[in-house]
C-alpha cells in the first residue's frame, strides 16, 4: 500500500522556497541600484525614472538600454559590474531596464 502524501509539508515547503526566491530577487535589486551608483539619486527620482521604463513604448530605445546593461554586466563600466551578483536566468529583462533608467534620468 502506498504512503499518503503530506501536502501540509509539501505545500509549506514550496511557500519556503517562494519567500527565499522573493528575498533574493530583493537583495540583487538592491545590488544592483548600489552598483550603478544609482542609490545617490533621490528615491523620488529613481522611483520615476524606472516608471519611465517601465511605461516606454519604443523599443529602439528599449533596445539601446538593453544593450548599455548587457555591457554593463560584461564589465564594460568598470569594477562596479564586479560587484553585482546576479542570476541571468530569469532576471535579464528587469536588470536590463532598470539600470538604463536609471541612468537616462541623469542625462534628462
């Protein structure tokens, strides 16, 4: 005869492992706005500029932010791409448009 399955445990584990992944993707975000030396803008201003991205249409410019990003985390900025760890599994496409936002506000 077969063992009952325990969904309590199986489904309390899958939440555990669910925090851990949301807690991780806080803590690279986090990172990452350190390492773009993003963290010195005004949070109201970083607020802005990723809302900017977020709602941009154009994707020419979606694509050159995309590129700057890829070059950022291949060390093309310097150290500071160093500093970042960071899964390029699932989280490219926000890495991508968060760190141009970023910096385009600056040249704005």
């Amino acid at each position: 005869m077969r063992k009952p399955r325990d969904y309590d445990s199986e489904l309390k584990a899958l939440g555990d492992k669910a925090r851990k992944l949301r807690e991780r993707k806080v803590m690279q975000l986090g990172e990452l706005v350190q390492a773009t030396d993003a963290d010195a803008l005004p949070v109201e201003e970083l607020a802005g500029a990723l809302i900017a991205a977020i709602e941009e249409k154009n994707a020419t410019t979606k694509g050159a932010w995309r590129q700057r990003g890829e070059a950022f985390f291949r060390g093309a900025k310097g150290k500071a791409a160093g500093r970042v760890s960071h899964d390029r599994g699932g989280d490219t496409s926000n890495n991508g448009g968060a760190e141009p936002a970023a910096a385009s506000s600056g040249a704005a």
